[in-house]
C-alpha cells in the first residue's frame, strides 16, 4: 500500500467494509461558477492533501475544457446538513407565514402566465 508521503497515494484505496484508512486524504467538496453563470454548483467531490492540492485537483477534474470561472473547495467535514427526515420539521414553521405565498395579490389579466 502506498501513502500520502510518498506521493502515489491512491484515494480510491479503501479498508475493508468502506472504512477509511488512517492515512487517507480528507473529502473535499468541489463548487465550480461556469463562465455564464452567477452562482457556483457543487460538481463532484475528491480527496486531497490540502486546500491548494484541492484547488489544482479539483481544476483538472473538473474543468478541462475551461468550464469555469471560479473553484471553490470545501472539506465535507466542515459542512453542515439537514437530514430529508428532517424536512417536515425543519420547514413546517414556513406554513404559517402565509403572506409570504403569493395568494393574497389579484394578477390582472394583461400581466399573463407568471
């Protein structure tokens, strides 16, 4: 088995059952702004030594035709998260906010599909 240090470390290695290595690289989460748009997309995500590693990875992976504009690279235990079984509560409290639904306003005729 190689390692990180001696630079052919392969992150696709696993142990046995899924469990990490003690010497695998962190996950990082990959975010690319394309060139048309406002807001950067999460795109994938790939495992490097830092943040810089990160970068340079995730530019080669993921934008080879020049796709991009901007990288950004977070590392997935930084990030927070819902659960989908936590939708019901997490949103309920929106359902009694009603005038923030667009139910009260009348929409002339001449305005058309909205």
């Amino acid at each position: 088995m190689s390692s990180p240090e001696s630079g052919s470390y392969d992150a696709t290695e696993a142990a046995p059952h899924g469990k990490p290595r003690a010497t695998e690289w962190p996950l990082w989460e990959v975010f690319i702004r394309g060139q048309h748009g406002l807001s950067h997309r999460h795109v994938g995500s790939l495992h490097a030594a830092d943040a810089e590693s990160a970068i340079k990875n995730a530019r080669d992976v993921y934008t080879r035709r020049n796709e991009g504009v901007s990288i950004w690279v977070v590392e997935a235990s930084a990030i927070a998260a819902s659960s989908p079984e936590e939708k019901g509560p997490l949103y309920e409290p929106s359902n009694d906010k009603v005038y923030r639904h667009p139910t009260f306003f009348d929409i002339p005729d001449e305005v058309g599909a909205m």
